[in-house]
C-alpha cells in the first residue's frame, strides 16, 4: 500500500514539472530561428569584409589600379666609365622603346601604319602586323543553372585585341622624330630606353666587360660595380580609361630617375692599347694559345694597364657561343693560376737576402744538379754552371743556387716570407675573378720540394700575386695593394670611394731592395733577359719557364708557359710590366725570346708616352728586316748590325718567315732577334690550319727505326751523313713536342763501346 501511494505521487509531480515548462509559439520560434540565421549571415560578410579588405586588400588594391592606371617604368642613365685621364670608357645615351596600341588603331590604318614601322625600324613588316592585330584570349564563365552563385567551365572564349605590343628596342631619337611626323596617332607609342656605349671598344674586354639588354652588368666592371652604375629607376603613373588612354583631369604621378655613379679607373687608355698590341703580337709571333699582361705603377700599386688576348669586342660580345665568350672575358691575370717558375727566384732571392741565409758574397757550385735524399733535381744547363757569385747565379737563373737558397732558410722562414709577399691569398685589386692560388701546407712538404719551390715549381699563383711580390722586391721593400678603382662619383660630384696607395704590409729592407734592383739590372744587361733592354733607360727584371699538367695530373712534354717580369728605370722604378704566353708553338721556347722582346715593347712605349727621363747611355741600333732571306743570311746581317740571331742550326738555309723584334725596331746593342723559317712554317700571320703532330723519342734507336717512327709522325729527320752509325744519343727538339707536319728533326748518332 505505502509502495502505491509512492508511485501515484511521483506520476503527479512529474505532471506538474510538465505543466510548469515554458510554452513558445510557434510564431515566435520561427522568428528566433530567422534571427539565428541572419545574425550567421551577418557574421559571414563580415568575415569576407575582413578577409577582402585586410587579408586580400593589398592585392585587390594592386589589381584595381593596373585596371585603371597606367606606369611607366623611367630607366635611370647608367654612370659612366672613365679611365685616369677622363677618356670616356663606357656611357649610356638615351634611346627609345617603340611600341603599338592595338586597341587603338582602325583596322583600315593597319596596313599604313606596319608599312611606316617595318620601314623606319628595318623590320619585316609581316612580323609588325601580325603585332597590330595580336589578341589575347579572355574566357566567359556559365551560369550553373542549379546553383546561381556558382559557375560551370566556360562553354566559348572571346578573342580581344591587346592593349599594348612591344615592336623595337633601342631605338634612335632621329628615328623616333621620323615616325612623330607621320601622324600616327594613339596607336604608337614611344617610351624613353638607354643604350651602352663603348667608345674605346677596341681595349678594356675583359675589365671593363659588357651589359645585357636591360642595361645590367654582365661581366667586367659593369658587374662588380652594376650597384653604383645603375641607379635608381623612376616612374610615371597616368590614370586611364578601360582602353588604356589617359583620363582627361585624371591624376598623374612622376617620379624621376636618378642617375647612376660614374666609376674612374686608374688605368690609361694610351698604356692600354701599347699592352694589348703587344699582348696580339706576342699570341701571333710565337703561335700561342694566349697572351696575358699587366702594367702596374711601382711606387703606388695602382694598375695602368691590364688585358688578355685574344679578346673581344665589348659593343658587340660574340653572344650566341656561351663558352667562348665566357673564355674571351677572363682577365687571366688574375683568373689563371700557374708554376711561376723563374720569375719566382725574385722572391726566393728577396726571402734569402733578407733572413741572412746568403749575402752578396755567397758563392755556389753549380754541378748540372742537386740530390736532395735520393731525388735528383737538374739544372736547366746540362753540366751545370760551375763556381759563380750570387750575382752570376741570378744572371745563369742557377737551379742548383736557388734550391740551396730555400734549404737553406729551412720551411718555416722560407713560408714565412713566402705568405709575406702574398702567395695563397687574392690581392684584392678589384679586378672580377680574382682567384687565390695555392700554397701547399708546410707539413706535406719535404726537403725535395721546398728546393723545387726555391726556383718556382711545386707552387701556383696568379699573374696579380707575382707581380705585386715583385713590385714589392724593388721597390724599397713594400708589399702594395693593387687597385683598378681610383674612385666612384656620384652626378653631384659626391666621392663615394676613393682609392690611394695602401701598404699591406713591409717584407724587405730598403738596402735588400737596392741589392735586388742591381742585380735583377745585371740579369737584363748580362743575362738573360737581354732582350728586355731599353734604348737610354736602365731595365731589371726576371725570364720564366714553366711546365704545364695534363688532365691527368702528370707533366705535359709539350705544353709550356713562357713570361718576363721586368721594370724601369731601376734606381727609380716607375713600372712594372708582366707578360705570360700561353703554349707557344715554336722550336724553343724561352722566357728571354717568347715573352722579353715583349716586355722591352711596353716599357719602351710607356717611358717615352709618360716623359720619363732616360737614366742610361746604352747604345741604340735599328733592326733591319730580314724576312724572305735564308737564315744564314739574316744572321750575317744582323751579326753587322750589332745584334745576335737565335735560330736553330738545321734551319740555316731554310728562309726566315718572320722575326721578333719586328723591322724597324729600335733596340738596345747586343740584343738578341729570334728568326722564324720556313723550315718551321710560321702560320699564325697566315690563319692557316696546320696539323700539329708530337715529336717521337728515338733516343737508343739505329737510323732506320729512327727513320721509321719520323717517317710515320710526318716528320724529316736530318742527320750527318758521315757520322750516323751507332745509335741516337740526342736530338734537338725534345720528344713529345707538339710541332707541324714537316718540321725538320735533327738528331745525333754515337757508337757506344761495349765492355
């Protein structure tokens, strides 16, 4: 009974709480249900509000005003390249950019109007009429019909006329008056452009490169300093209709241009061209691969002249061929790195003075080698040079002297001075490219190869490194910073940079650097280097001649780099001049032929072009021309003139083709002419193809096998027919040489006794 009476009470509470809920009409929830989803609604557009205005504003904004503005990038006037003398090297004029409105122009005036273009600008004229009527492709969006808010892809594309062609670049302002008095209306329009000029063409390639198009730097100084040339773009911004025309009362922005820096460069323009001559000269005389140099100023580092060869056109760069051009804009004075070979002895000579590993009384005894701990090391001169002074050994290039020099001073001192010059690290001269060398690190190098680098082999260095170490040598002793920039401009006359003679640091004594001069003096009045002698100036300086490596790292028996460093006067040194040929294809190859005669060029041309006083009273003589005699002759004649031929013994009657110094030459009594015969074929002022074949080795070989393998290399092998028995014992062009089809060998034959 009590459980029934429970239960009926719970039944009529749960009644009650039903009775006492709050009852909604349905008019009411229909309307709350209408506000929910309007307040949704609401929330949504203002999200996308947001989202358009503050996430996507920025682009809407953009496209907006493409949409009714026009703008007109104004290309800023490049700076200007100018040398010490303010000869203009590079500079820019302003030309013009033609294009056509499409839009604009009546169908019946197409034909005019490509007809004056294709006329005025040399163009084809279907080419600029196919212009004229250029659309582009715009797609109409369908309606789904289920969905009116969302689109399906478009069923048809309309076709519209664009609004703008570009037809010419560059154009000239005489041309752009032509076409200004044909009427031609909205339909064309000209935009202001500008154009690199180079006066000096001719020289300058590789430094002071090239631009693009655009007017960007490519290579050079155009790209070093493109930031300071370029300048600063402007703009003008015109307010448009829907087909691009200004709006009449429409707003108009403009915003100038500011012009680009003007770069001086310490170089001169007339010491340019007397060292790319003979840079030419030097490749086609000697048939070599290439010829690089460089002129410096001793007492300041600054760089007066600097090039490779062959070079280029910098108004009009052999674009299409990637690779050659790449190759034509090295400046291979400081791109290519190489043994320095005896030039190097400078620098051994200078670190050994100078740490009092020998004085000027020092004496050697030159036995035609040296053997370092089983590693025999020869001299350049089979037998050796016998007993010789300091002074003798500098002026014979002594091998044997200069490895004793380096082992001498041990690794430590010997590196020590050896980074003090500058080896291992780029100059900084601001030349593009500059590479740094290499120095092996002290603890891979043993006895054997601290004397081969006494005389310039187991190192590389480039052009840049050699000379400034040189220049350090003789000039009282400092190491000099080079520099190719003297300073940047602004147009309102700002100095932005400025560059003056800077001291790296001092290497060697005043007094060692005399010792030096004098010596380096004798080398070029004694030694070898007599083909460097100026008429009335004293000259020094140092010959070099360097192996080069194959592909696979071993030593080429062909390949050889031949260079002089020298400079004048010697009690007062005002340049310096270097001069590196690439694998000379000639008989013999030496510093004192290939590469003298043409350092003796420039330095003879710029004394007298910058009115440097003579200091020496050397004789003069001319030298005669000698070419189409027989070799015999030439010599004779030459020997008459005061001066000594060089020439191989078995061309003495073949016919000298050509000579260096050339005719006319005004040199120094006593030098010495290389003759080039016929026997030789001098084909580089011919540009004649000429199969270059290797020279065999027959050494230990009868006459017939000998005979045999030149017979089959396209060889002439020449011999006394009185004394040809035995076996060859040696021959006058090495083996492995690269020498033309037809070159005449000359061998030696020995009959060895047999115990």
């Amino acid at each position: 009974m009590n459980t029934t009476r429970s239960g009926a009470k719970s039944t009529v509470a749960k009644r009650r709480a039903k009775n006492s809920r709050v009852r909604i009409a349905p008019q009411k929830r229909k309307l709350l249900v209408a506000m929910l989803f309007a307040g949704l609604a609401f929330a949504l557009v203002i999200g996308k509000l947001f989202v358009v205005s503050m996430v996507q504003g920025k682009d809407w904004t953009n496209k907006a005003m493409r949409q009714w503005t026009r703008v007109v990038s104004l290309k800023a006037e490049r700076g200007k390249i100018l040398d010490r003398n303010g000869t203009v090297l590079a500079s820019s004029y302003t030309t013009y950019q033609v294009c056509v409105n499409p839009q604009n122009i009546q169908p019946s005036d197409r034909e005019r109007i490509a007809n004056i273009l294709s006329m005025y600008l040399n163009l084809d004229y279907d080419t600029v009429y196919a212009k004229l009527i250029k659309k582009k492709r715009v797609s109409t969006p369908t309606p789904d019909p289920n969905n009116p808010e969302a689109t399906v892809a478009p069923e048809s594309h309309e076709e519209k006329l664009l609004s703008q062609v570009k037809i010419k670049d560059q154009v000239d302002k005489e041309v752009i008056s032509k076409l200004n008095s044909m009427q031609l209306g909205s339909g064309v329009s000209y935009y202001s452009d500008v154009k690199r000029d180079y006066p000096e063409s001719g020289y300058y390639a590789q430094l002071i490169g090239f631009t693009n198009i655009d007017g960007d730097g490519q290579t050079g100084v155009e790209l070093t300093y493109n930031k300071e040339l370029a300048g600063t773009d402007g703009y003008q911004k015109t307010d448009t209709d829907r087909d691009n025309n200004p709006v009449p009362g429409g707003e108009e922005e403009y915003i100038e241009s500011i012009p680009g820096a003007n770069v001086v460069l310490t170089t001169d323009t007339g010491l340019q061209g007397i060292l790319e001559n003979a840079l030419e000269e030097a490749c086609a005389i000697n048939n070599a691969k290439t010829a690089s140099g460089l002129l410096l100023d001793a007492q300041t580092g600054a760089i007066l002249a600097i090039g490779s060869y062959p070079s280029f056109d910098s108004s009009n760069p052999p674009r299409s061929d990637a690779k050659t051009l790449l190759e034509l804009s090295k400046n291979r004075i400081v791109t290519d790195t190489y043994e320095p070979g005896s030039t190097f002895k400078v620098v051994t000579l200078a670190a050994a003075l100078e740490s009092g590993a020998v004085t000027v009384g020092t004496e050697f005894n030159c036995k035609g080698s040296l053997t370092i701990k089983g590693d025999k090391i020869k001299c350049w001169k089979s037998g050796g040079h016998g007993r010789e002074s300091l002074m003798e050994a500098v002026a014979n290039s002594c091998n044997p002297a200069f490895m004793s020099m380096a082992l001498k001073m041990g690794i430590d001192t010997f590196y020590d001075y050896i980074f003090q010059f500058g080896f291992g690290e780029a100059t900084g001269s601001g030349v593009m490219g500059e590479t740094s060398g290499k120095v092996t690190h002290k603890k891979y190098i043993r006895n054997a190869d601290l004397a081969r680098i006494g005389f310039g082999q187991s190192i590389s260095c480039t052009g840049m490194q050699l000379a400034m170490a040189f220049t350090a040598c003789i000039n009282g002793g400092e190491l000099l910073k080079p520099y190719v920039i003297s300073e940047i401009v602004d147009q309102d006359g700002n100095v932005r940079l400025k560059n003056e003679r800077t001291v790296v640091r001092r290497v060697i004594s005043p007094s060692t650097s005399t010792l030096i001069r004098s010596l380096l003096r004798n080398v070029v009045e004694h030694g070898s280097g007599k083909n460097a002698q100026v008429y009335g100036y004293s000259v020094g300086g140092k010959t070099g001649t360097s192996q080069k490596y194959e592909e696979d790292g071993s030593v080429s028996k062909s390949k050889l780099i031949a260079s002089f460093i020298g400079f004048a006067p010697v009690d007062d040194p005002q340049f310096v001049c270097l001069i590196i040929v690439d694998e000379p294809q000639v008989p013999q190859v030496y510093g004192s032929t290939v590469a003298a005669p043409f350092v003796q060029e420039v330095l003879a041309s710029a004394l007298s072009y910058t009115g440097v006083q003579p200091d020496n009273t050397n004789q003069s003589v001319m030298v005669p021309n000698i070419k189409g005699l027989t070799v015999t002759q030439a010599a004779r004649i030459l020997k008459d003139a005061g001066l000594e031929a060089i020439y191989l013994e078995q061309e003495a009657d073949s016919t000298v083709g050509n000579q260096s110094p050339a005719p006319n030459t005004v040199v120094v009594r006593g030098s010495t002419v290389l003759l080039y015969s016929t026997g030789y074929a001098f084909f580089a002022e011919l540009n004649e193809e000429v199969e270059m074949v290797e020279v065999p080795d027959v050494y230990g070989k009868d006459r017939m096998d000998a005979l045999d393998k030149f017979k089959k290399a396209g060889l002439i092998m020449d011999y006394d027919k009185h004394n040809c028995a035995g076996t060859v014992v040696n021959q006058d062009i090495a083996a492995g040489f690269k020498v033309p089809v037809g070159t005449v060998v000359h061998v030696w034959f020995e009959v060895k006794n047999k115990d």
